[in-house]
C-alpha cells in the first residue's frame, strides 16, 4: 500500500531504523499528521516541498541523516510547528525568510550541517523560542540585535561558524538564558557586562575567538556557572578579583589570554571543580595551598606564566589528579613527597623550571603515566631505577637537567615507550643493550652527555639524527655518523665482565683507545666542517641520487618561492615541483620554531617510520626525505584536487561534490584505517583523521595523508593512546554512525 493512502494517519514515526534513498513527495498527502519522526536513518535526498501541505504537523524531525541541498521554504507554512529539527545533515545555502513566520516554534535546530548567510533578523519574532541550535555551520555576518527579543531563550548556541563583530550586549537582558555557546568564531570586541544578570547562567563558551577588554562583573557573582569556556582570546582583568565562588562550576579554561594577578585562594572553594585551565596567562606569585581544598579536581593547568615558589604540599591531597602542567614558570625546590598519593596521575609536566634535588623515587609509582617531563630544570643526582615501572609511558624528558650516573636498565621495561630525550645531562657509561627490546621507540636523543660504547641495534637509535646522538665521548655502531664499533672492543668488555682481575688493564686499552678515537674524529670533523659545511644534506629517495634530487627540488620551487606553495600547516608549507624526469611532487618544508622543534622532528620522524613500512593505494606515497642544515623535507607523490577540507570550503567545487564521489571517499578512508589496524605489523593508529588530512587526485580518490601523530601499537601487551592533532566537537551519535559505516562493511577486503 502506497504511504500517500494512509489519509487518517496522525502520527508516523520511522526513527532509528536504516531507511535509506530519498523522502517520497507523497507524504504531503497526510495532511492529518501531527507529528512526522524520521530521524537516525540513511535517507538521502532534498526535502521535499510537499512537506509544506502538513498544516497540522506540530513535531517534525529528521535529524541524523544525510539530506542535502535547501530548506524548503514551505516549511514557513506549518503554523503549527512546535519543534523542527534538521540538525546533522548535509543541508546547504540559507535559512529561509520563512522560518521567521513559525511564531509557535518552541524547538528550533539546525546545527551540524553547510548552511551559509547570515542570521535571520526575522528568527526574533519567534517569541516562544526556548530553543536555539545554530552551530557547526558557515553561517557569517553579525549576531542580530533582535535575538536579545527571545526571552523565553534558555540555549542559544551559535559555536563553529564564522560570525564576526562584537557579542550584542543586549544578549544579556535574555534572563532565562542557562546556555549561551559564542566559541571558535571570528568575535572581537568586549564581552557583554551583564551577561549572567539574572544569575541563571550554567554553560558559557567565547572560547577561540579576538575578544579584548575585562571579564564581565557579572560573572563574579554568576554562582550557578557549571563550565566556562574563555580562553584562546586576548581578555583582560586582574584573575584575582574578576573571579569568586561558584559551588556548582565543574569546568574553566582561562588560558591563553592577558590576565593578570595571583591565583586566588577561592578556587579551592569550588566543590565540584574538575578542571582549572589558567595557563598562558601573565600570573605572578606563589600557587595557593587552598586550591588542595578542590579536591575533585582531575586537571590542573597553570603552565606558561610568571608564578614562582614551591609546589603546596598540600597538593598531595588531590588524589583525582589525572593532568598536571606547572612547566613554564618559575618553580623552584623539590618535588613535594606528599605527592606520592597521586596514584592516577597520567599526564605529569613540571618542564621549564627551577626545580632542583633528584627526581623523587616514587614517580615511578605513577603507573597510570603515559607522559613525563620534568626536562630544563636543576634535577641531579640519578635517574631512578623505578622510573622503569611506568609500563604505560610513551614519552619520556629529562633533558637539561644536570643527573649522573649511568641510564638504568630498567628503562628498558617502558615497553609503550615512543620518546626518550635524556639530552644534555652528565650521564656516563653505556647504553643498555636491553633498549633493543624496546620496539615502539621511535625517537631518542642521548646528545652531550658522556656516554660510550655501542648503540643498541633499535631503529630508534640506529637512524637517529646526528643532533641526537653528538657530544658524547666515544659512541660507536652501525648509525650514521658514527664509526663501526671495534670487533676487539668486545672482547674487552667480555674480559671486563668475566675476568674481574684484567678490570685495570681492560680500562687502560679502553682509554687508549677512547682518546686516540676522539683525537682523530675531532680533527676530521673540523675538517669537514670547515670544507663541507654547506653540504651537509641527508636525503634517501627511491631511484634517485638524494643530492641532485636535493638542489633540484630548490631551483624547481625556486628556493621554496612562495608562488610553488599550495598548502600552509601549523608544522609547515608545502610546495609543488615539477622535476626534470617529468615528475611532479608535493615537498612539505619544514619550519621549526624554538619552542617546539622537538615536536616537529618527533612528527618527522614518524612520518618518515610510517610511510615507508606500509603501502596502500588509499595512503599518500612517499618518495624520499631530507634533513638538511636548512630545511627539513618530506616528498610526496602529488595529488591534483589537494586536501578535502580546502574543496569542502570552495561552493563552486562543493556542487559538483556529489553523494557517489563522497561515499568513495569514506570508502577509501576506511580502507586505509581498516589496512593500518588490521593489517600492518606493528599495527598503526593514526590519531589526526579529519578532513584536512585527507588527500584527493584527480578522480576523488582519497589518499590519508600525515602520519607526525601516529602510534604503532604493540599486539603482545596492552596499550593507551589519546587523540592528537586536530580538535574538535564530536557528537557521540556521529562518531557511533561513522564507525559502525567505516569498519564493519570493509573487513576481509584486499588490496
């Protein structure tokens, strides 16, 4: 029986079901239906005009599906209509006029879809509005004085746009208003001053924005905030006296704004507090035993300011503490031995301070530790044997500190390790050829301290970097840079080991030997220096001659001349190159900035890691590399239509975008993911999927590009990664929908 036959009908509910193909015009024939659910499906069409015909439907809902193209504009003939929701789709162009004449609309969302325009001025007339969903869009323009007409609004989120000039002051006259999301747009201005004068506010979000100028007062009194969001903008204000008491505050983030003052004692005040994010500030003065009092905290950040003293042992309180960042300032003393009750501690940052003493026995005690960086500090004496216990551990630093003594074996236990920089050190002796176990190590740097003898047989030390491996006293192995180690240097270490009388003579040779190698190697390397300094170039490409390739990618781009860039990251700029061989290939240049180089050599490295050990036609091929005194570069094969992202933002390509060409895409994506978790040995997690990291040629096929984040993943024990790279708000309904769509449909597939 045809659906346009069931005239009486009065409600039709098809929701989570797995209804795909287009909504049929014929349901404009049920004009009795009050209520019309068709949400959580596959349906994939326009919406139809005949839906306009629905003169009783008070409830209309078909949120979570992949509908495309306008709202119809005879949507502004249901009068009726209470709620109307279309949010996660992949509808385009304006919000129509007509939407505006919905005055008994109480539920209006249009969020997580490709709208553009402006707000409409006429969406204040729909005075019953409690609420207002507009976010993840492109909508542009300016907030509309009109929405402050709304006052029954009690949500409003306008985040994820592109709205520019100031927050409407008037905003703050909407007195029921309990959620007001303004984040990750292009604002500038003050914030409204009385934005929580009615005292109902839960949820504030500015975040990622140009706001300047003071905190309102009225947040200092706003007692029922739960989360705020202000950082990543250029505010204001003395932190101690913009800020009081807020018994229900669950989440704050001030960072990375101009604030100034001491952190006041009254955060310690908040009961319920689990995060307190006030770093990248211009904070002064000591940090305030009180806060101990806020013992749910979970994360703490005070990174990146002026704050000196020691750390409140006290804080040895706060046992919830899963994140803590203090590096950046100017702390000083020890750490307090009242923090060995921070047994969930993951995340442990103290870098960039005046710390000094040794590095306390019971961190090692940390189990739940996947990072730790206690490097630029005044640590001494040894690196303790416990630290081997963090099992879970992916990056260690101890770097420029002043420790001694030799590296313990039982580092080599950290078999999640990744990173390990114990750089600029006074560590002496061998390296421990248990570290060859260590199989998920992709980056050391062992440089200037006194260390000797063979480098373990690991990828990690073995294509290490020169940087990383120099100002040691007599390193030796198969790594570049360094000379072949001696077959009868071995036998003076085994004479070392079994005969414990020979021990003096053993030395004696050793030393010999030792000074005769350095004497020569430093009068070779000055050498070489001085005659080859501008040849210092490393480059491996496949059939190519690295040092040719190299100078001819630098005339191709014309010294990386930026008419040859196609592309600008946050690690670099990517050019193209035409060579002589007639190939053309995408040169992703490296530009390291001091504060965070080793950063950009760890993603270099693994990029380099990742791509060479796998192949597959739906993963971006590269050809070669090259670490030069200049400039870092990664070569790619070049792909026409470039990043997804880049096409996704252009109107004119998204109309020929099409549904075909957009589930080959996901295919494809799929693909590469369900080869890296299921097919490579070590399998890999790539950590930064989103559309900028996904590569088009010339057909639409896709191609996952930039591998800096990815982990490898040991299949003989547990393991624990977290996101990385690019963030961003992910509804949990979706991230279900694209999992379920991207894994399960392509699981035995071969390529």
């Amino acid at each position: 029986m045809e659906i346009g036959n069931l005239k009486s009908l009065v409600d039709l509910s098809l929701s989570t079901n797995q209804l795909s193909g287009s909504i049929p015009p014929a349901l404009g024939d049920l004009t009795n239906l009050t209520s019309l659910y068709l949400y959580s499906n596959y349906l994939s069409s326009t919406i139809p005009m005949e839906i306009g015909n629905l003169k009783s439907l008070v409830n209309l809902d078909m949120s979570l599906n992949q509908l495309y193209g306008s709202i119809p504009t005879t949507l502004g003939d249901l009068m009726n209509l209470t709620t109307l929701h279309l949010y996660s789709n992949n509808l385009s162009s304006t919000i129509p006029m007509e939407i505006g004449n919905l005055k008994s609309l109480v539920d209006l969302d249009l969020s997580f879809n490709q709208l553009s325009g402006s707000i409409l001025l006429t969406l204040g007339n729909l005075t019953n509005l409690t609420d207002l969903y507009l976010n993840s869009n492109n909508l542009s323009g300016t907030i509309p004085t009109t929405l402050s007409d709304l006052h029954n609004l009690k949500f409003l989120y306008l985040r994820d746009n592109q709205l520019s000039g100031s927050i409407p002051p008037t905003l703050g006259n909407i007195q029921k208003l309990i959620e007001l999301e303004l984040d990750t747009n292009q604002f500038s201005g003050y914030l409204p001053h009385n934005i929580c004068r009615a005292g109902s506010l839960r949820k504030f979000t500015a975040d990622t924005n140009h706001l300047i100028g003071p905190i309102p007062k009225s947040l200092k009194t706003c007692t029922s905030l739960f989360r705020v969001r202000l950082d990543k903008n250029q505010l204001t204000g003395n932190i101690s006296e913009d800020f009081g008491v807020y018994p229900s505050l669950n989440f704050i983030d001030l960072s990375n704004n101009q604030l100034y003052g001491e952190i006041s004692p009254n955060w310690g005040l908040c009961p319920k507090l689990t995060s307190l994010r006030i770093a990248g500030n211009k904070l002064t003065g000591s940090i305030p035993a009180e806060i101990s009092t806020a013992t749910q905290i979970q994360e703490l950040d005070l990174s990146s300011n002026h704050l000196v003293g020691m750390i409140p042992k006290e804080f040895g309180s706060l046992t919830s503490l899963v994140k803590l960042m203090m590096d950046g300032n100017q702390l000083s003393g020890g750490v307090p031995s009242e923090f060995k009750s921070l047994a969930d501690l993951e995340y442990l940052d103290l870098s960039a301070n005046k710390f000094n003493d040794s590095i306390p026995s019971f961190v090692g005690d940390f189990l739940k530790l996947s990072y730790l960086n206690l490097s630029n500090n005044k640590f001494s004496q040894a690196i303790p044997f416990q630290l081997g216990k963090l099992i879970h551990l992916s990056k260690l630093d101890l770097s420029f500190n002043t420790l001694e003594g030799q590296i313990p074996l039982d580092i080599s236990n950290m078999q999640s390790l990744e990173i390990l920089n114990i750089s600029h050190n006074n560590l002496s002796g061998f390296i421990p050829t248990s570290f060859e176990d260590m199989r998920w190590l992709s980056y050391v740097d062992i440089s200037y301290n006194d260390l000797e003898g063979p480098l373990p047989n690991n990828k990690a030390f073995q294509f290490a970097p020169r940087e990383a491996l120099l100002g040691n006293k007599g390193l030796c192995g198969n790594a570049r840079f360094l000379q072949a180690c001696n077959i009868s240097n071995d036998h003076i270490l085994g004479f070392l080991i079994t005969f414990p009388l020979l021990r003096a003579l053993a030395l004696a040779l050793a030393l010999v030997f030792l000074f005769a190698f350095l004497a020569k190697r430093k009068k070779k390397d000055q050498h070489m220096n001085q005659k080859n300094m501008h040849k210092e170039i490393l480059f491996s490409v496949i059939n190519f001659d690295g040092k040719s390739m190299y100078e001819e990618i630098v005339r191709a781009t014309k010294d990386f001349d930026s008419m040859y860039c196609i592309g600008n990251g946050g690690h670099g700029s990517v050019y193209i190159a035409s060579l002589s061989s007639n190939n053309i290939v995408a040169v992703k240049k490296l530009h390291p900035l001091c504060n965070d180089e080793n950063n950009i050599q760890n993603e270099f490295l693994n990029e380099i890691r990742a791509l060479t050990e796998i192949r597959h036609r739906n993963i971006v091929k590269l050809y070669g590399f090259c670490s030069h005194k200049r400039h870092s570069l990664l070569v790619y094969e070049y792909l026409e239509r470039g990043r997804l992202a880049t096409m996704l933002s252009k109107d004119d390509e998204v109309k020929e975008f099409g549904w075909r060409k957009r589930v080959n895409i996901v295919k494809g994506v799929a693909h590469a993911l369900c080869y890296m978790h299921h097919d490579c040995l070590p399998l890999i997690v790539h950590r930064d999927i989103s559309s900028k990291n996904i590569l088009l040629d010339s057909k639409y096929e896709a191609s996952v590009s930039d591998f800096g984040t990815a982990k490898f993943l040991n299949p003989d024990s547990a393991n624990w990664t977290a996101h990385a790279g690019t963030y961003g708000y992910v509804a949990p309904g979706n991230l279900v929908v694209f999992c379920s769509f991207s894994f399960r449909p392509f699981y035995g597939l071969s390529y």
